[in-house]
C-alpha cells in the first residue's frame, strides 16, 4: 500500500486463534489456505485490492 495498510478497505480483524497467521500464509508462500486467499478476505467486507489502494492513496 502506497501510504501504509491501515485503512478499512484493506482488512477486517481476525480472530486471535490462527486465523491472521491462516492468512499471513499467503503473503509467505504465495499459496492461500482455502478462503484465506486476499479475494476471500476481500470479498467478505465488500472490498478490494483497488479499493484499498485507492484509500491508501488518499492518505498522502
């Protein structure tokens, strides 16, 4: 993200028994767990990567 992450757009907060580290795999290994894959997170706010984007943009 051009001017940091923290936007809504970007993410939802997960729940502290494995799933950010479930979706922190993909990151890593460029492999997503099955519905931890970015369009899944995406999709379960109502978001997207270009949606995010552009918020982040706006911070600058």
């Amino acid at each position: 993200m051009p001017n940091g992450g923290y936007v809504p757009e970007n993410g939802i907060t997960l729940c502290d028994d494995g799933c950010h580290r479930r979706a922190e795999v993909f990151h890593q290994t460029r492999e997503a767990e099955p519905g931890y894959a970015p369009a899944d997170l995406y999709r379960l706010i109502g978001s997207s990567h270009e949606d995010a984007l552009a918020a982040s943009e706006r911070l600058g």
